[in-house]
C-alpha cells in the first residue's frame, strides 16, 4: 500500500488534502495551523515522537476513511469559504467566548486561593478574547469585504493590498496560537484537579473545545484561503 504522506509532507497541507488528520494532530497537540508549513518529521522529532509508526497510524487512517484530496474548499470560491468561517467558526467564537470569560472568571473566584494558576489563565484567556474579538471584526468589517471584492475584479493594485492585510491577519493568528499554548501549559494540559467542581471541569473541557474551533478555523484561512490568495501573485 503506497504511503500518502511521508516525513516532508506539510502539517498544513496534509489537514488540507485530509481533513480528518486534524483530530490525530490534535491528540498529539501537533500545531497545523499557524506552524502548518513545517513537514511533519521535522515536528515529530522536535517532540520525540515515533515518526515511522504515527505516519503509518496517519496513512491507514487515510485509507480506511476513503476520503479524496483537495476537500471542497480547494475548488471553493473565496466568497464561500469566507461565508463559512464566519457562519462557523466567528459564529462559534461569538457565543463561546462571552461563555467561557464567564465561567473563567467563576473558577477563579472559587478555586482561586487553592489553585494560583488560575490567576494566570484568567489573564491569558482574557488577552485571547480580546485579541479574537477584536480580530472577528477586522476580518469581518474590513479584510473580508476586500477580498470579495478582489474576487469581483481582479488588479494587481487590489491584490498587493491584500497581501499585506493576509501578513497582519497571519501576524494575529500566530499571537493566538502562542496564547493557546501558553493556556495548555498554565493548565498541564488542561488536567483537571482532584477538587475540581463541575464548573471547573466544564471550562477546562470548554478551552480545549476552543482551542480546537481555533486550530481548524485558522487552518481554512492560513492554508487554504491566503494560500490560495497569494499563489495568484506568482501565477
């Protein structure tokens, strides 16, 4: 059985041709968003994980799912792909981070004095929200609407403006990826505390579900999306 992906295929690229890759990367807390160009050899060893095995893992779970490269999105307009990710993952973010600021806060008033940590993830999910939702708007209200309207009527004018709002855009997701990071490293892996109370065990459970929207949500846009955006300068 011939071997899809191998040592040099990218993090990124394979969540691409392989969507369903993303929950195995996942599990291994492997980055294919914002550090989606790297191959995934090189990401393996820098985490001393087995390479052979999780490739062979990678590619069974590839044929045993059937699924075809190059998933809709590829062949997708901007202005489809653009609608999705705002019906999905911007609709997802608007009603999960009110929730989670809340229940975030909570914990911290109640578990506070026995868990100092949490002093720590309250700021950091805070400056995440703030960033996300500042972030949201300037996709939506600004960046967006601009490449819909690339899409119309295509210059090489429009398409330099563009790629210097992707770089910011890009800029941002990698300061949300680092603060995703630095959130699983406050919580050791959101590992849930002996005392934890329901509420504490929910918010824990509901970071990684952010975390999660996030990855695949700055997967469309970083590789898929821009990608798409920017090979249309060297075409």
């Amino acid at each position: 059985m011939p071997k899809r992906f191998t040592e040099e295929s990218k993090t990124g690229d394979i969540v691409t041709v392989f969507p369903k890759a993303s929950q195995l990367f996942k599990e291994h807390r492997i980055d294919f968003c914002c550090g989606g160009d790297r191959p995934i050899g090189d990401v393996l060893n820098e985490m001393n994980l087995a390479v052979e095995p999780f490739l062979e893992n990678l590619n069974a779970l590839y044929d045993e799912t059937h699924e075809q490269p190059a998933e809709n999105w590829l062949e997708s307009s901007y202005e489809q792909l653009i609608d999705y990710v705002i019906s999905t993952h911007h609709g997802y973010l608007n009603l999960a981070l009110p929730e989670l600021g809340d229940f975030v806060t909570k914990i911290l008033r109640v578990h506070g004095k026995n868990h100092p940590e949490l002093t720590h993830v309250h700021r950091v999910f805070n400056q995440l929200r703030s960033e996300l939702e500042q972030h949201l708007i300037e996709e939506e209200e600004s960046i967006f609407p601009k490449i819909k309207a690339y899409e119309q009527n295509r210059s090489s004018v429009q398409l330099d403006a563009l790629l210097t709002d992707i770089d910011i855009l890009e800029s941002e997701h990698d300061t949300s990826g680092n603060l995703l990071k630095e959130l699983r490293r406050l919580t050791n892996d959101y590992h849930i505390p002996e005392d934890a109370c329901k509420t504490f065990t929910l918010t824990y459970l509901k970071l990684q579900e952010l975390e999660s929207d996030l990855f695949q949500h700055i997967h469309l846009e970083n590789n898929i999306l821009f990608q798409k955006i920017a090979e249309e300068k060297s075409a």
